[in-house]
C-alpha cells in the first residue's frame, strides 16, 4: 500500500466494521463506524478550518491550516448521511417495541 492510498485505508476500515459486526463485537464496530464521518469530512471539505475570532486561519507546526473536524464531520453527516437518519416518531415507536417483543 502506497503512503497517501486513501480508498485502502478507508475500505479497509469499512471491512473491519463488519467483520465486528459479524462476531458481535459491537462496541468495537460502533467506535469505528464513527471514525468515517471524520475520514469523509476531512476529504470532502478541506476547506473548513479553525479560525481565530478575529478571522485569521489557525496554523499548525508546519504552518498548515488546522482542520476543523468537527466542522468537516457534521457538515459530512449533514450533506451525505442526515436523509438516512430521519424517522417519524411512530416509526421509530414501532421499530423499538418490535425489538423488545
């Protein structure tokens, strides 16, 4: 794998998700499952950095811009995975008295 082969990594992250799925580690899963919002963000929109108060961009040790990831992570959510996400209450009701039965 090259330095900088961003898909591998990724792809390689998703497989390992299900891979927790598949033996039950669910904690394991939900911890990395959270880290791909933060990968897409940080791809998708480079752009969104910290800034002062004053409106200057902070810099980091080598004097590049500092991400703002969570920034980057909702903007992500809210763009790509936000539609997923919505439930009518009496949905949401049901589905939870489906998995207590």
């Amino acid at each position: 794998m090259a330095q900088g082969d961003v898909s591998f990594t990724f792809m390689d992250r998703v497989k390992e998700v299900e891979l927790n799925i598949e033996d039950g580690r669910w904690q394991s899963a939900l911890a990395l499952a959270l880290t791909l919002p933060d990968i897409c963000g940080g791809i998708a929109f480079p752009e969104i950095v910290k800034k002062y108060r004053d409106g200057r961009i902070m810099m980091d040790r080598q004097k590049n811009p500092t991400r703002d990831v969570g920034g980057q992570y909702i903007r992500w959510f809210d763009e790509y995975a936000f539609d997923y996400f919505k439930i009518k209450p009496e949905t949401l009701r049901k589905r939870v008295l489906d998995i207590l039965a």
